[in-house]
C-alpha cells in the first residue's frame, strides 16, 4: 500500500523528538524507492494519455470528415438538380436565341450564394467536431486523472515526510555541533556518512564565522552550548565553591558560593556546564 513505510517513518520522527535515534536507512531508501516508481508511473500514465487521446481525435475527425462528404456530395447533388430544373424553365418560356441580362447573372449569384452557405456551414461544422471530441475524451480524461491522483497524491506526502524527518535530524545535529567540538563516538554511530559530513562543515564554518570576529573570537564553540552565543560577557552566580581559578587572559577569579561575577563567557562556560555556575544574565 502506498505511503505505508512513509507513515512508519512519519510515526517514528514523532516519538523521537525529545532524544536523537539512529539514522533508518533501510526505511528510507524503502521510501525513495517508492517514490521513484511512483514517479515512473505518473509519467507512464502520462504518456498513455497523449497516445489514446490523439488516437480519439484522429478516429472522431474521421468519422466527421465522412459525414461531411457525404452530406456534399448529397447537397451538390441536390443543387444541380434544382438549377437544371429551372434552367429548362426558363429556356422553354423564352425565345432560344435571345440571351437576357437575368440569364448572364444566374449563374455567378448563385455561385456566390453557395460559396457563402458553404463557410457559415464549415465554421459550424468545425464547433461541431470540436463538441464530439470533448465528448468522446471525457470518459478517458476522467479516468487518467483518477488514476493520476492515486499516484501522485502519496509520492508528493512521501517527499514531505522525509524532508520533515531530515530537516529534524539537521536541527539535532547542529545542536550537537554547538556542544560539542569534536564528534562524540556515541553521536557518530547515530549518524550516517552524510550527516557527519554536514556536522564538520557546519562546526568548521560556525568556527569561521565567530574566529573573524576579533571581540568573540576566543569563544569555545565546544563548552555545551546548543544555541550560538549572543553576548562575550555574562553574569553568573556561583552555586557551589570553586576557589580561585585563573582565566585566558591570566587575571585571577575567586569563585565563592553564592557571589555575582561579570565575566568573559569562555572563562566560565566549563564550569557552567558542569554546574558549579549559574548563568543569571
């Protein structure tokens, strides 16, 4: 049944929202595979389509173009009669050898009379054929787009979940690559090839990003942080005793409980991390 594996994988992003599973690989390429022959399809039906649509047009135009010539022939026919019949008339009540100005007109209004009655009735004619094409394609067009919808209605819920399931990998990772400057063994066996390829380059250009810039450039992207530092200094209150401790730039800090201390984020984000500190502001 289509869209079942997407569902599964759709279940399992949900259930995992609070901690980061293993990469489902074999869900999917499942997946994948399904959408390409779902696309395959599409484009199958698609094609089939054109070929019997064509091939009604050409068997509605025939039949057309027959009915057409036979109802010229029959009216041509018609006409001749009806025009010798008042030929001889007109002949039998006038002098054979004197030739009137009605007797030159004739033939040339009567000529243009059919040349007018011949457009109006083509233009007709041609709504016509148009009118039993859309008739005899109706059946067909509704049943493709049946069948179309059944095809492309699960490939297109398929692309959406396994680009909600990604883009929700990839906001894990790149907390992971804040809290870390190095790749945990843990954290990469939960990955695959190409996720730990977007968690180097994005570390590496995160790293970039802040070492251009001369104030923050000596911040630790690795000290725990899953979100991008927004100040170089901070507030922090000191939850258990740590004595003094010397910071980067070689100045002395003496960290006792319960005492506020305006600091450089870097000096102090361990000890943040490891709850000897509590950042307040």
């Amino acid at each position: 049944m289509y869209g079942e594996e997407a569902s599964k994988l759709a279940r399992e992003a949900k259930r995992t929202v609070d901690h980061f599973p293993p990469y489902n690989d074999p869900l999917v390429r499942s997946i994948t595979r399904e959408i390409r022959h779902l696309h395959e399809a599409c484009q199958s039906l698609i094609v089939d389509y054109n070929l019997q649509r064509r091939q009604v047009e050409a068997d509605v135009e025939r039949r057309w173009q027959q009915q057409q010539h036979g109802g010229s022939v029959s009216q041509s026919s018609q006409s001749s009669a009806l025009a010798a019949s008042s030929s001889t008339t007109r002949v039998e009540a006038t002098d054979p050898n004197h030739t009137t100005l009605d007797m030159l007109e004739e033939y040339p209004s009567s000529n243009r009379s059919a040349a007018a009655h011949s457009t109006t009735s083509t233009h007709t004619s041609r709504m016509g054929l148009q009118a039993q094409i859309q008739e005899a394609l109706r059946p067909m067009t509704e049943v493709f787009w049946t069948k179309y919808l059944v095809h492309m209605t699960p490939l297109q819920r398929n692309k959406r979940i396994l680009m909600a399931y990604h883009y929700q990998r990839i906001e894990k990772i790149k907390e992971l690559a804040w809290a870390f400057n190095t790749l945990p063994e843990s954290s990469r066996r939960l990955l695959s090839p190409d996720e730990i390829v977007f968690f180097n380059e994005y570390e590496k250009q995160c790293r970039n990003m802040y070492s251009s810039q001369g104030a923050i450039g000596d911040i630790d992207l690795g000290l725990g942080m899953i979100s991008p530092p927004k100040e170089v200094f901070i507030t922090v209150r000191v939850i258990k005793d740590c004595g003094d401790i010397v910071t980067e730039s070689g100045a002395t800090l003496s960290l006792k409980k319960n005492s506020e201390h305006f600091v450089k984020r870097g000096d102090v984000e361990r000890l943040i991390t490891q709850g000897y500190l509590l950042h307040v502001a």
